[in-house]
C-alpha cells in the first residue's frame, strides 16, 4: 500500500513537472509570438514610414527635374532676350545717329527747298502763260507749307518735287480747258488750247476769234481764219472727242541759245 501511494506521488509529481513545464513553455510562445508581432507591427510601420519618404523623396524629385526644366526654359529665353537688348541698344545707337544726321539734313534742306520753290516761281512768271492763276497758287500753297512747323522736312520735299514734277509733265501732254481772256479791250470767254510749251492758243465758242501766244515778245498774236479749223480740232483732239491727228499749228521758230 505504502509503495503503491509513493508511486502515486512520484506520478503526480512528474505530471506537474510536465504541466509546468508545459506552462512555461506555452507562456513563452506566446512572449515570441507577441513580441515577433510587435515586431511586425513596428517593422510595418518603419516601412510605411520608408514608403512616405520615397513617396515624398519622388515628388522632391518630380519638383526638382520640373525646375531644372524650367531653367533651362528660362536660360534659353534669358539669351534671346539678351540678344535682343543688344540689338535694341544697336538699333538706338543707329536712331540716334541718324536723328543727328536728320537735323543737319533738316538744316540743309530747308534752303534748299527755298531756292526750289523761288526757282519755281521765277519759272512760272516766264513760262507761257498757261494755267496762270493755278500754277502761282500753287506756289504760294509751297511758300504756305514751308513755314509750317507741324509738317515734316521730307513732306516739304516731297510736295515740293511734285510740283516740280507737275511742272515737268506740261511739257508732254496737250490740254484744253476754258479760260478768260481780254481780246480788243474786252473780257472775251475762250477755249485755251496747250500743246506741250510749244503751243498755247485761243479761240472764242463761236469760232470768231482765234489767237496765239508769241514767247518772244510775250504777247497774244491774232490769227486769220485759216487756223480756226486747225485750232478747233486741237480743241477736240484735247478733249478726248477725236482720235489724235496731224495738227497744222503755227509754231514760233526756236530762239538761238
């Protein structure tokens, strides 16, 4: 009996060292257990933290290459806006040179157009006397505008060449155009009839009276009838109504020079 009972302990006694043991060693899985998921846990949150920063490390990046773009943009664009400067400042020093220039142009060409339009005048006032009164308006209007101060030097050229141009073509066309005329003391209506410089004649509506103007002694010379027919087809030649034809005029013989 008494050996039967010590067996009993001894059995008894092993179990609970097993289950002790057995205790321990559940209680330590789950120490690993609970501190290999602590570990997870901050291994988890070092990698999120990991993938934050390469998240924000990229955009950094993304930002960074964008810049560099843009730099370059603005070096590119930096040069061509130096580049223009530098032909800007050429171009002001080149209006600045000629702004110079003008006003000695500008000096000089003030009297030149003053002995141009008195050129002129003096022309006119010895020339055949056509067109009288709109050819020395026409003058006056250059000696008007040459004391403007709101019209430019090269306007004043220009207006004055063109009326040194106008001049010019009246030697090479033919022009009727009525006219007032004192023929016997009295102001007669006419028809005036310019043949280049070479010819410049009259004659009344009615075919009356007919005349033409002799340079040399300046002065208006009566024709005969034979020159009424002549003088009306210049007329109608002038005018556009006929075809131009052979024209029987009586033409001054050139003076020696």
């Amino acid at each position: 009996m008494r050996g039967t009972l010590g067996k009993a302990v001894l059995v008894a006694s092993a179990f609970s060292v097993i289950l002790a043991a057995e205790l321990a060693s559940a209680q330590a899985v789950e120490r690993i257990v609970a501190v290999e998921a602590r570990r997870v846990q901050l291994a988890q949150a070092a990698q999120d933290q990991i993938d934050g920063i390469v998240e924000v490390t990229r955009e950094k990046i993304d930002e960074y290459r964008a810049l560099l773009k843009e730099i370059d943009g603005l070096v590119v664009y930096n040069t061509l806006l130096e580049r223009q400067i530098d032909d800007q400042e050429r171009e002001l020093n080149n209006l600045s040179i000629s702004i110079d220039q003008v006003s000695v142009i500008e000096r000089q060409v003030l009297p030149l157009l003053t002995r141009m339009i008195e050129g002129l005048e003096g022309f006119v006032s010895l020339d055949v006397p056509f067109l009288a009164a709109e050819r020395t308006d026409r003058v006056a209007g250059l000696r008007s505008l040459l004391e403007r101060s709101d019209v430019t030097a090269s306007e004043k050229f220009r207006v004055v060449m063109e009326a040194w141009q106008i001049e010019n073509d009246y030697g090479r066309t033919i022009e009727a155009y009525a006219d007032q005329l004192q023929i016997n003391g009295t102001n007669r209506e006419v028809d005036m009839l310019r043949v280049g410089r070479v010819v410049l004649a009259y004659q009344t509506p009615d075919g009356a009276l007919s005349g033409v103007w002799d340079q040399a002694n300046r002065q208006w010379v009566p024709l005969g009838n034979e020159h009424r027919n002549s003088i009306r087809q210049g007329l109608r030649i002038a005018r556009n109504q006929v075809s131009a034809d052979m024209l029987l005029l009586p033409v001054a013989p050139p003076e020696e020079g």
